[in-house]
C-alpha cells in the first residue's frame, strides 16, 4: 500500500511537471518548403548561466526579424531563406549560409568572466547539432 501511495504521488508529480510547461520533445523539421533551409537554435541545459535570451535575424526579407525567446534548455527552430542570415543576440552575432532543404544549428553559451556575462554564438556541424539538440526541448 504504501508503494502505490508513493508510484501515485509521483506519477502526479510527473504529469503536473509535463503539463505546466509548453515544451515538446525535439522533433526534426523534414518538410522544409522549397527555397528555404531550417536553422535551430538551441541553448543546453548544463553550463549556461543566461535563463532566456531573445533572438532576431536579419536576412534578404527583413532586418531585426524577431525570431523568439529561448530559454536554457529548449530550441527554436527558424525556416530562413536561403544565403546569408545573420543571428542576433544583444550585441552577439553570428552569420550561416542557409542552404536549400539543409539543418543549420545555432548553440548559445553564456559564460562569466570577472563578474560579466558573456555569451558565444557557435555554428555546430549538423551530425553533432542533432545529437545536442535531442537533450533540449521546443519553445
């Protein structure tokens, strides 16, 4: 009795986490629409001090186009046109080539160094992107 008081109790922690967050499992974008490539942005979990963070493009479409807010532990993914797009956090930047029908991944790091915050903006190889990004969850 008393271990089918504890599985209940845990099974309602367990599904009052899952249901008070927005956040899915990754889910690889496979119908990517013709002219566009997919970019995902994600922040780890582990080692990152920024909690959220906003994120804007500018590209051949629009310039500050606001992408979302990632928050550590999740990813963003962004259908972007193809050639260059540059990625903005703050004053951080990072520019890909979105090439047709291909992943693109974004890892955001932030780190301190003599009490400042400093984030990195980090291009990752697409077979290593989606090995970290299977840890994050969708915003």
């Amino acid at each position: 009795m008393k271990k089918l008081i504890m599985l209940l109790a845990f099974a309602v922690f367990i599904i009052s986490g899952c249901a008070s967050t927005n956040k899915r499992p990754f889910v690889e974008i496979t119908d990517i629409p013709q002219g566009r490539g997919v970019v995902y942005i994600y922040m780890p979990q582990k080692k990152n001090l920024l909690q959220t963070a906003e994120v804007r493009v500018d590209n051949s479409e629009a310039i500050g186009t606001y992408v979302g807010n990632i928050l550590k532990g999740t990813y963003i993914p962004y259908i972007a046109p193809l050639g260059e797009n540059l990625f903005k956090i703050g004053n951080k930047a990072i520019s890909l080539n979105v090439i047709e029908n291909e992943a693109s991944f974004i890892k955001i790091e932030s780190y301190k160094v003599f009490f400042k915050m400093n984030i990195k903006l980090a291009e990752i190889d697409p077979s290593a992107g989606f090995v970290h990004i299977r840890t994050t969850q969708q915003r």
